[in-house]
C-alpha cells in the first residue's frame, strides 16, 4: 500500500511543481544574505547588501510610493468593486452576463497599452500630469476587474432576503447595508483588498507610464536595470517578496481561526437559512 | 372603514400577471389567510404589502394612509418569513431587539419589549445564542417574535410553519392564533396548506392565478365551495362527472353508474357537463344489501384499504367508475379490507360545478 508507484509519481509531481514555483525565489533569497551574492552556494552569510539597500534613499522613497499606490489602488478598486457587484447582483436583471462582461473585459487589454491609454487620456482630460493620482486610477482600472470576480464568488453565496427581512423592519437601504449586508460580506471585500493591494504595489507596466519621474519599487527595479544587475536588486526583490508573503501569510492565519472563511459561508450563516 | 385595503393591486412581470387585479379589505381583529397552490401569487401579493415589490396598478391602503410608494422600512409592518432570515452574526436577544433599534425607542423600553416577547414565546435563556445554535422550532419563535416585537400594524406571515414538523406546527397554529388575538392587529397568512388556513383564520382568501377566486369566511369556504377550484384545493372531495337532467324541484346528475340528486342550484342548465364533489367526510357506509336496486346518492363499492388516522378512519374503495374515499369516525360501524359497502350521502352534501372547459 505505502509505495503504490501512483502515490510516489503524484508526490514528485507535486514537489516538482513546488519547487518550479519556489526555487527561483528562495535562489534570490539566499543571494541576499550572502557575501558572494553571484554564486551563493555554499551561502557564506551577511548583511551587506541589505544594509547597502536600506541606505539607499531612493529605494526608501520608491517603497513608500508603492504603498501609496497599493493602498489607494486597492480601497477605490474594492469599494467600486463591492458596488458593482452588489448593482449586478440585485438590479441587473437579466442583463447582468452583460453588465459583467463589461466590467472584466479591462483585464484582457494589454497592461502596457492600458498605462499609454491612461497617460494620454489623463493628461488631456483630466488635466494630470505624470504623478502619484494619475497612477493610482490607472491601476484602479485593472484592480476593478480582479476585485469584481473575487467579490462576486463571495456575494454569490450571500442570501439578499436578509436585506429584505432588514428593511421590513424598519431599516432604511443604508442602515440595512452596515447592520446587516457589510457585517457578512466583509471577508469577500477583504480579500479583495488584500490581492488588489499586491497587485497595484507590484505593478510596473501601468505605473510606469504615469508616474513621471516618480520612483515606485518595480519601476526603480527596472531603472537599475541599465547599469546592470546590482546586488541591490537581489535584496529588493527579497523585501518585496517578504512584503507580499507576509500579507498572504496573514490571510492565511485568518483563514485558518476561522475568523474569515474566504470562500465558504461560516457555519452560522448556513444553518439559517 | 377597513384597515387594510388592496385596491385593484396588480403586478406584472414581463408578461405575465403575477398578480390580477386583487381587492380586498381586512378588518382591524381579522386573522386572514392568503390560501392557494405554489405559484399563484399569494407570496407576490404579500410582498407587495410589506412594500418589497411595487404593484403595477392599484393602491395598498394601510390604517387610511396610502402606502402604494412608500418603502418597506417605512410602512410599519412586520414579516415572518419560511426561512426565518434570521439575522446569522447576531444573538437571538439582538434580532429581536431589531425592530426596535430602527423604531429608535429608549435602551430600558428596549429591554423591556424584548423581555416581554421572550416570556411569551417561551425564548428565555436563549438570549446569547446565535441562530445557528437554535432548533427549527426556536429558530421559528424567534423569527414569531421578530415580528411581534415592534408591534407592527400589520403582521404578514410567508409559509412561516412550512419548515417545521407536523407537531410543531399544529401547536405553533395555536400559539399563532392567540397572539394575534391578545395583540389586536391583523395578521395576513400566506400558505399552500389548507388545514393551516382552516385552523387559524377568521377569513380565507383562496388565491389560483393571481386572483381571489374566493374572500369568505372559513366556514363558507370550506362548506359552500364558490367555485370548483375550491371545492378540489379545499378539503378532500370525491369527484363524479355527470350530465344533468332537471327533476322537478331539484337537479338530478346522471354520471357513469352513479346518479346523483341535489337541490335546486342556480346557474345548471339542463343537459349541461357538470362535475359533482362530495367531501369525503360526508360520505356514510353501510354494509351492501344483496339484491336492492340502484338508488341515488348510493354507490356500491368494495373496500380496498383502511388508512387509520387516529379518530378517524379513511376508507378507499373502488366503484365501476374509479375510487371513493370516506373518512368515517373510528366510533362507527367499522369495515374490514374487501368487504361490500354502500357509499352514500345527502343530497345538501353535493357541490355541482359547470364542468367543460373548467378545471386543469
């Protein structure tokens, strides 16, 4: 039973997929923290290149950019996001497949022509120049999209009736929403957030085209580029990494206690209904 | 002046009339059920009520106040609902103190309303449980006194036992019936059920279409059925078709190896298709007596089987033209399976209808 030669192809495949995920990210890991950083096998341990990182002003100045652009990215995208879903839901009707298509058709334009679309039509109609703004709603765009689906796979399982049951006994469309409709989506807006936030804070293509001389983490990653792969970039692309594991680990922590079910209605939601 | 009135309240939707034309009034006391099959629109015309869905015509009328455009939250009702729609994150002493948070009354009033409603449903010392940790039965009384709480003009009630077991519900009827009672206020009781809308309503209104085919009293339904379709959905009937030949003072109906005397009806032509509905329990058994002749309102038939229901017994039999049942009480002559009765009943126990072109 134990070396049942299915069960030994399925673990190796799953290791080999692991490992094709995870290798090239824990190779930069390692160069990070180690002297010889070209070539770091055996890994002779250091802080060099982290503390040449962090004392380099300009990657300071680029992380709390693209902490802007995630944070602002991700709450317009979620909030505009939990609407539309909420109108698709309860008020579209039979046109809703359209209304849908409509709004996820922005994540098959190409992200590179969706920054020079947003540059030219920003700067000669909304009067913004290449700045922080001008990158934030151009993110929002694609941001929208991902936040729609993930939001619309949670309110799918929600049951609008209580919202009827809310107003029937006397609360207005507002109230009904934050007493009733809010306090059992929230873990769909959450994880909304959490991968809009990633996915605005890691963006090049869009930004780069808005943002002017404006440093964020991936655009000042891809200016050092000219002069050729620094060891700096090693230890960028290890703090960018632990940022984005670090948010997911959280999720998962979450997911875990139970304090949010992304994806399954908790136990007392169910058995309600 | 009615409390209630429905004024030629109709909705459609895309084509079709969930609901047609509907008047009703309803008094201040009355205890109303909306009777009538799946899809009929009783559900439609409640929602309408409580202000859920806006009626394509016509005017709701609430205690003289024109409530047709006006929101749910802002029309004073209150609803119970099948699946209760207990608020899921909230405890049990927090959905019942709801209504009242939105009525913005004092904290101490809160109190003590919510107090008040868990002594009469029995709910004390489930304050702190969340619905999920509640049987069906409570889940029901909470959801009862969600409704009663805020004391509402009017309380409307969706199928609210329809989820619960046969025990359950017939104490919940009563439990039902002698809150509304002791509150005062009309309820309007949707169901498909009849014995429910039997055992708790003053007034029935039999629903098939989107229309009232019927608004009468529980007694007038249930004995002088208006309409055929009553007649079928209300109680149960045996049905005998038959062609009509007139017979001085009365009606006679001659069918397929039964004939049939009623007294005089109006709206019968001679000759005309009827169809006839004798309720089961109004068909008496005798034992068959070899060699009498064909009488009317007497059927021979063979007993197939007996269905014991407690004081009551229902016996199936089979006739040359199909099968009779008659629900006798246990204290009569009682009859084994296979044995030669008469059917028979009385001729103001008949209920004849038009039939061509009438039922589904």
């Amino acid at each position: 039973m134990r070396f049942r030669p299915g069960k030994i192809a399925l673990l190796a495949t799953v290791v080999a997929s692991y490992l094709f995920l995870y290798l090239p990210i824990l190779h930069i890991g390692l160069a990070s923290f180690s002297r010889n950083s070209s070539f770091p096998y055996p890994p002779k341990w250091s802080l060099d290149i982290m503390t040449r990182l962090f004392s380099n002003s300009l990657y300071q100045t680029a992380l709390g950019n693209s902490l802007i652009i995630g944070f602002f990215s991700a709450v317009l995208s979620t909030a505009l996001a939990g609407a539309a879903t909420i109108g698709l839901m309860r008020h579209a009707g039979r046109r809703a497949p359209l209304f849908l298509a409509l709004f996820v058709a922005p994540l098959f334009v190409a992200e590179v022509l969706l920054g020079i679309s947003s540059l030219i039509f920003n700067g000669l109609f909304l009067g913004l120049q290449g700045n922080l703004v001008s990158a934030i709603l151009a993110n929002v765009v694609h941001c929208f999209s991902y936040a729609l689906l993930i939001i619309a796979t949670q309110l799918y399982r929600y049951d609008w009736r209580l919202d009827d049951a809310a107003m029937v006994f006397g609360a207005s469309p507002a109230r009904t929403f934050f007493e009733v409709t809010l306090p059992l989506i929230w873990p769909g807006l959450l994880g909304a957030f959490i991968v809009t936030f990633i996915m605005a804070f890691n963006n090049l293509e869009i930004s780069f085209y808005l943002l002017g001389a404006t440093p964020t983490l991936p655009s000042a990653a891809w200016g050092a580029l000219r002069y050729g792969v620094k060891p700096e970039l090693y230890a960028l692309a290890t703090c960018v990494n632990l940022v984005v594991f670090l948010v997911l680990l959280v999720m998962f922590v979450l997911m875990m206690t139970r304090v949010v079910t992304f994806g399954h209605r908790p136990e007392r939601e169910r058995s309600a209904v | 002046m009615a409390y209630i009135t429905l004024d030629g309240v109709s909705k459609q939707y895309g084509s079709v009339w969930a609901v047609d034309r509907v008047n009703m009034a309803i008094d201040k006391q009355e205890f109303v059920s909306l009777l009538g099959p799946s899809g009929s629109g009783k559900t439609t015309l409640l929602r309408i009520i409580a202000g859920l869905e806006t009626p394509t015509q016509g005017r709701v009328l609430i205690d003289g106040e024109d409530v047709t455009h006006l929101p749910p939250h802002r029309r004073g009702v209150a609803m119970v609902f099948q699946e209760f729609l207990l608020f899921p994150h909230r405890t049990v002493y927090e959905n019942l103190a709801f209504p009242l948070r939105m009525l913005k009354l004092q904290k101490g009033e809160i109190e003590a309303r919510v107090d008040w409603v868990l002594g009469i449903l029995a709910l004390r010392g489930l304050e702190k449980r969340y619905p999920n940790q509640l049987s069906g039965g409570q889940q029901q009384r909470v959801a009862l006194g969600r409704g009663l709480v805020g004391r509402p003009k009017v309380l409307l009630l969706d199928e609210p036992l329809a989820n619960l077991d046969r025990e359950l519900r017939q104490e919940m009827e009563v439990e039902i019936r002698r809150h509304q009672t002791a509150l005062g206020i009309p309820f309007i009781y949707v169901t498909h059920n009849q014995e429910e809308a039997l055992s708790m309503s003053d007034r029935i209104a039999v629903v098939r279409g989107g229309r009232i085919e019927d608004f009468a009293s529980r007694t007038d339904v249930y004995d002088r059925p208006k309409t055929a379709f009553i007649a079928q959905f209300v109680g149960r009937s045996n049905r005998f078709e038959g062609i009509v030949a007139l017979a001085g003072e009365g009606i006679a109906v001659r069918g397929e190896g039964v004939l049939i005397e009623t007294g005089p009806r109006e709206g019968i032509a001679d000759a005309a298709q009827v169809a006839a509905y004798v309720k089961n329990e109004k068909v008496r058994l005798r034992p068959a007596e070899p060699g009498a002749g064909a009488a009317a309102n007497a059927l021979p038939a063979t007993v197939k089987h007996v269905i014991l229901r407690g004081a009551y017994a229902e016996y199936v039999m089979s006739w040359a033209g199909g099968e009779l049942v008659a629900s006798r009480p246990r204290r009569e002559a009682e009859f084994k399976e296979g044995a030669e009765v008469v059917g028979f009943w009385e001729k103001g126990d008949v209920d004849l209808f038009p039939a061509p072109g009438e039922m589904p």
